[in-house]
C-alpha cells in the first residue's frame, strides 16, 4: 500500500509541475482532490480493508492529501505573483477623458472654412476701440438713433469696447488698396444682461469684399452657398429688406427653420423663419470716409453672431448655456 501511495504521489506531482497556468492546475485539483477524485476514491477502499490496517491506510492518504495540497497552493501562489506584474493585452483599456471643442469655436472654424476656400483671409484689429471706428466712420454719427441698438460699453468719451467687429472692416480698408476680401472673426461686447437671447459678450464674424464691379448678384449667390454649407441644401433661405447705416441697400438673412420646417413654432415665433444676419453693399460713404473711390470701387459685407448661428444649427433656445461650462452641455459637440 505504501508503496502505491508513494508512486501516486509522484505521478500527481509530476503533472503539477508541468501545469502552465492556473486553469491547469485547477483541472488537477478536480482530478486528484476532487469531490470523485482519486483521493477521495482511496478512502472509499479504506471500508474494505481489515480493521488493523485501516488506521494505518488512513492516515497515509491523509498525509498524501496534504503534501498535495500544499503543492497545489505554492504553485497557484506563483501563478497569481506573476500575473500581478504581467499586462493583460485582451483587456479592455481605461478610455482617457478627451475634451471637446467648444460649439462657438465648432462653428468658428467651420465659418472660417468656408470662407477662406472662397479666397477671404483672416483680419483681426483691438477689442478696445475708438469711437470713430466702431461708429463713425461707418456712416453712424454722435447723433444717429442706430447708435441705440449697439448698447455700447464706453470707457472714455472717446474709448470704447467694441460692439461689433466692423471696425476691423475700417481699419483694413484704411491700410490696404482694393481688392480687399476678407474676414473679422472677434468678440463683441454689449451692456445687455444676460437672458435667453441676450449675453454682454458674444461673437461675431463679417466679411468684406471690395473691388471693381463686386455686385449685389455676388453677395446673394455667396449667402446661398454658405447657407447649403452650413445648414445643408434642404434648407430654404430668404434675403428681406433691411437697414444699416453702413450698407445701401441693406439685406436680412433667414433661414427656414429647421424644428419646424417652416410651418411655425415657438422657435421661430410662428413664421416659420429664423433670422441669421445682416448684409448689403458697403454705403458709398464708408467707402469715402477710408479714401476709396467710390466710382472705381463698390463692395459688399455681411455679418452675423456666432452664438446665433450655434443656436440655430443645433437648435438651442438659451445663450446662457455656451457660457456656463456645463460639461454635459460641452460633450455634446
Ligand atoms: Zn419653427
């Protein structure tokens, strides 16, 4: 008997140390230390035999049980200290948390995109401004009533910030001969307080073109390119009568709106319109008042808020929400 348990007792610890992991070696408790494993099969033998050698077989199974099992443990143990320092390539990683870009930059850069392909370049100017040229020289003097739509924050008299990105237009036009083409991507500022449609700082992009024979025809076919680009070629446009002291004459752009298709709805407060900026041909006396010919040049300008544009695009009713850095508002883009 003896000697049998010693030959088990081999054979079981052989094939423990050639087990390779621990699914090996779990398959081998179940064969040798299992419920019908062999271990357990010799006790069974045990009520077989005569009383004087029960004890004896007994206790030697008990011994081979536990050099087994101790076996068993170390070999496991190593197992699992090895895994503790190996990578697991099959395991899904840990996504790193990526931020977004902001919706207003989105719609930024996709203006921008747009019209650069269209041959406009970049110009920028002071977001702290003269009077002259946030007003003046487009055509809007001290005593012109259209100087109470722009709630302009003043510092000095003659100091202010600026209410629009049109100053960026004089500023180019004084420095640079026609053609001028260009683009005033910026922030505005307003003493609006903040509302649903309204935020004291906002965003605005216009853009300039200034040559020989540009005609209203060209604004009109660009207005419906970027509304194909922008909204898509479902969408319909419609160019109404308008009036800026800058442009004569002077546009309105809408676009039919996209919640309810142009049927009404409280967006659109039931015209089934949403209005996206202004436009017009540049007024022959800004023209004049940056040194350019009116008889050899004429030019157009268009211009709208980037928060505006955001809100239609992705249909939001409140301005407040592009301020607020709710991340679960910014995730969304
Ligand atoms: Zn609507």
């Amino acid at each position: 008997m003896e000697e049998r348990l010693r030959i088990l007792q081999e054979q079981i610890q052989a094939s423990l140390a050639k087990a390779r992991d621990k699914n090996a070696l779990e398959g081998l408790r179940i064969k040798y230390l299992g419920r019908k494993g062999e271990i357990n099969r010799l006790f069974k033998e045990i009520a077989q035999l005569p009383v004087e050698q029960k004890r004896i077989f007994g206790n030697e199974i008990n011994q081979l049980k536990l050099v087994i099992n101790q076996e068993l443990h170390q070999r496991l143990e190593k197992f699992q200290s090895k895994d503790k320092d190996m990578i697991d390539l099959l395991l899904p990683g840990k996504k790193p948390y990526v931020g977004h870009v902001h919706p207003i930059s989105k719609i930024f850069d996709e203006l921008i995109m747009f019209f650069t392909n269209f041959g406009f370049s970049i110009a920028t100017g002071p977001e702290i401004e003269y009077d002259w040229y946030n007003f003046g020289a487009l055509n809007i003097p001290r005593d012109h009533p259209a100087r109470d739509m722009f709630s302009s924050f003043y510092i000095k008299e003659d100091l202010l910030l600026r209410s629009h990105t049109s100053p960026v237009q004089i500023r180019v036009m004084e420095n640079q001969k026609p053609p001028i083409k260009i683009i005033c991507p910026g922030r505005c500022y307003r003493y609006d307080a903040f509302d649903a449609s309204h935020a004291p700082v906002f965003h605005q992009i216009e853009a300039l073109y200034v040559d020989k024979g540009v005609s209203f025809g060209e604004l009109k076919w660009l207005l419906s390119e970027f509304v194909r680009f922008l909204f898509g070629p479902k969408t319909k446009y419609q160019l109404r009568p308008s009036f800026f002291p800058f442009t004569e004459p002077s546009g309105e752009l809408a676009i039919s709106c996209a919640v309810c298709g142009g049927s009404g709805c409280s967006v659109c407060g039931n015209s089934g319109w949403l209005e996206l900026g202004g436009c017009g041909m540049v007024h022959p006396q800004v023209l004049k008042n940056v040194k350019i010919s009116t008889k050899k040049y004429s030019g157009y300008a268009l211009g709208m808020g980037i928060e505006r544009v955001a809100m239609i695009k992705y249909i939001i009713d409140d301005i407040r929400v592009f301020f607020n850095n709710d991340i679960r508002f910014l995730e969304q883009f």
